[in-house]
C-alpha cells in the first residue's frame, strides 16, 4: 500500500512497471498485474503537499517516488 499526492500517476507507474492496468476509485486504485492479480494498493494522501513519498525497501534502503 503506498499514499500518494498524485494517485492517478502513482498507480499508473505501478501499472506499467507491472503490465497490467489500474482498477480507480475516487481515493483508491488497485494495480493488477499482466495475469490478472492484485499486486498494490495506492491510496490518496490528502495532507501531502511535497509530490513525493519515502519509502524503504525490504532491505530498509531509503527510495523516493514522485
């Protein structure tokens, strides 16, 4: 599950990292993968003002998205 400022170019990324498509709702889109299983979860983030999240790998290395 990942918070987004921007949920349509977040989920869409994911999508398209995956092959699959985006499944939108209006503060919430499934990503679907190229054989048809929900992979994540991309929620509006209504108090984020910056564009971009942290995020940490399995590992805990630090990556930003936006």
């Amino acid at each position: 599950m990942f918070d987004a400022a921007d949920l349509h170019a977040e989920s869409a990324f994911w999508a398209g990292m995956l092959g699959g498509h985006v499944f939108p709702d209006e503060t919430f889109h499934s990503v679907i993968d190229a054989a048809g299983e929900w992979r994540i979860g991309v929620q509006l983030d209504l108090d984020s003002d910056e564009g971009h999240q942290v995020y940490a790998d399995p590992a805990g290395h630090p990556f930003c998205i936006g």
